[in-house]
C-alpha cells in the first residue's frame, strides 16, 4: 500500500463539498536564473502543518472550512501541455463555484491557473499581480510563455487596464514602454510602502473598475529578507506583514488566488512557511467576507 499523500493541513473535505480547492502544479521549466520551484507545493504542504488551525486576529477556524487538497498536476512535458492541463482544472474549480489556491511553479502557471476565475466573472474582473518584476515582455527567450511574462499574459485575458501589479522594483526599458503604450498602471515598491494595503487595494479596483479580484503572489514581490527562496531575489520588496494585510484588505472581493516562484533548493524553510501561512490567510480573509467568489 502507498502511503497517504500528504495534504494541505486542514483539508478535511472532499471535492464536491469544498468551498477551497488547492491545487500544486510541479512546474519550473521556464526559469531563467534557479529552478527548483517544482519542488514548492510538496514543500508548503509540510509547512501548512506548523500553523494552528484557529486564526485568532478573525477569529476563524480553518476545520470549519470546507477545504479540498486536489495534490498536484500530472508531470507535465511541454509548457503548452501545462497550460493545457491548468485551464482545464481551473475552470473545473471555478465552474462549480469553489475558490481556486494554486501553488506553483513558476509564474508562467499564473494566467492558466486565472482562466476559470476569470471565466466565471468576465468583464467585472481584475488581477492583482505582487511581483519585483513587472513581467510584461511579450516573449522572453523565444518564449511567450516564459515565466517574465506572466502580466503580458495576463493582459492578454482581461486587458492591460484590469492588471494591477503592486511591488513592481525591475523592468526593462522596452517593457516600460510597452506598459505604457498600453495604459497599464502598476504600484512600485517605492510607491507601495508610502500606502497602506488598504489604500493599494482601493486604487488598484477604482483603476481597474471591477468587482472582483484574482491575486497572483511572485513571491519576490516580498524583500528577500522575508522570502529568500525565491529563483530571482531583487532587494527593496515589500513586507510580508505588508503583504499579509493586502490579502485582508482584497478579502471582500477575491475570486481566485495563486502563490508561485518558491524555490526550496534555495530556502531556509522560511519563504514555504510564509507560502503556506499566505495561503491560510487568503482562506480566512475570503470566509469572513461570506461565501467564496461573493454572494450570486
Ligand atoms: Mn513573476
Ligand atoms: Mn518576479
């Protein structure tokens, strides 16, 4: 007999009665500098089980959520088969009214993983994405799939003016003037510290003019003092309190949340365990605004 595959802690549910449905996708092709984040989801997984199950700042205990552990996406051979396989789970979760946590990978997993969100609320939603990196090249090495376009990507779904990335330290020249030319307005890391998360929050849905929000954590968008393990670590982040609060604050409006670009072959443990807790905290923010994706 196989051993019991480790799961989520607090994942006591089955699919069909889930609100939260996780799901892990073991990818790292694309990288450009370390890989190793495929390795990530079983690592959070661990992680999840040092927490206590009761979140006392909002008073919600997490064995009172429904929460279902998919385990993790087939080896996947090419990016196409990848992205192939996330949309179909995505909109599977999405279709049937649950609350999609994917954790990746690497960031190119992030505008699959989105699809059913955005499926299911189309025209009234926009994606908060957290990144060092503006991501917005068309394509990169050849690659329009490549991890530093996962924004592009995203605005290829929704629109450059429904993308909102916060944190954003390192782009290059051509990128900035294609985000310019396309009127995509973002947050810099500079700029965000001045702000409450709150007060990020509310500019990023009055420019984007939605409803709802997906949130895509790269989690380099945090300093590398608070993620080190992370493939392409750039100085000057945000906090992960800081980060933590901007959860609460999109809690209102979430319909879909992922979490990429840990790399545990170069982590001290640290940048899981706040993967995982970032997760448990994007569950509890979302349940104390009501029933997952709002109230229809
Ligand atoms: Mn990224
Ligand atoms: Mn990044």
């Amino acid at each position: 007999m196989s051993p019991r595959p480790l799961v989520f802690a607090d994942s006591l549910s089955t699919f069909d009665e889930a609100d939260f449905v996780i799901v892990g996708v073991p990818f790292d092709r694309t990288s450009s500098f370390r890989g190793g984040s495929r390795d990530a989801p079983q690592e959070i997984r661990k992680a999840s089980h040092n927490f206590e199950p009761y979140m006392y700042e909002l008073d919600i205990d997490l064995r009172d959520s429904a929460i279902h552990d998919m385990g993790d996406l087939d080896e996947m051979g090419s990016t196409e088969d990848m992205i192939m396989e996330m949309s179909f789970v995505s909109e599977k979760i999405s279709g049937q009214k649950k609350f999609p946590l994917i954790i990746g990978g690497e960031h190119s997993i992030s505008p699959p993983a989105a699809s059913g969100s955005v499926s299911r609320f189309k025209g009234d939603i926009g994606i908060i994405v957290v990144d060092a990196h503006l991501d917005f090249r068309r394509e990169y090495m050849g690659d329009g799939n490549n991890h530093a376009c996962a924004s592009r990507r995203f605005s290829d779904m929704v629109g450059p003016q429904r993308v909102f990335p916060i944190g954003t330290r390192s782009m290059c020249r051509e990128e900035m003037d294609d985000a310019e030319e396309g009127k995509l307005r973002w947050l810099s890391a500079s700029e965000a510290n001045r702000l409450s998360p709150s007060e990020a929050v509310s500019r990023a849905v009055s420019s984007m003019g939605v409803e709802k929000l997906y949130l895509s954590i790269d989690v380099d968008g945090m300093d590398p003092a608070f993620a080190p393990g992370t493939g392409t670590p750039e100085p000057f982040g945000l906090s992960a309190v800081w980060v933590k609060e901007l959860i609460r604050a999109c809690g209102p409006f979430l319909a879909g949340f992922d979490i990429v670009e840990v790399c545990p072959p170069v982590d001290n443990g640290n940048t899981s365990a706040l993967a995982a807790r970032l997760i448990r905290e994007t569950i509890a923010s979302v349940e104390i605004n009501g029933r997952p994706g709002g109230k229809i």
